[in-house]
C-alpha cells in the first residue's frame, strides 16, 4: 500500500478510524477498490468489512440490472 497524507479539519482528529472507514467503503462504491483493498486500508479482514459498507450504505453487491441481465445471458451460452 501507499501511504498518503491528507488535510482534514481538526474537527476530525478524533475521528481517524471512521474518517478512513468512510474513505474506504466511498471508493469500493466508486469501484476504485476491490472489497480486499478497501478492507486492508482499514486494517480488517475482507469478510469483516461488509459491516463498514452497511455503516454508510454502501451496498456490497455492486451490480447494475444490465450486470445481471449479462451474467444471466453469458449463463445460457453454457
């Protein structure tokens, strides 16, 4: 991982942890990161990080009606 430094209001200061669990469930929403990077920034395991998403309704499933109907297309080529 890459360390990066941000400018946050003092506000924050306290707020470490869920300012970086925020981050992290926004840009595994914004398909930037895989449920695994966006976990590992937190420093939590994959299968605990669903949690973090509910917090800020962020689903986990990150599929649109068309992903489905394609999934469902590739599956009766087979």
């Amino acid at each position: 991982m890459t360390t990066m430094t941000i400018q946050v209001p003092d506000a924050l200061e306290k707020e470490h942890d869920e300012t970086v669990r925020l981050i992290a469930a926004k840009l595994y929403e914004a398909h930037k990161l895989t449920l695994g990077q966006a976990a590992e920034m937190c420093g939590m395991k994959k299968w605990d990080f669903p949690a973090v998403l509910a917090q800020y309704d962020v689903d986990y499933f990150q599929y649109t009606a068309e992903d489905v109907i394609a999934e469902v297309e590739r599956f009766k080529k087979h």
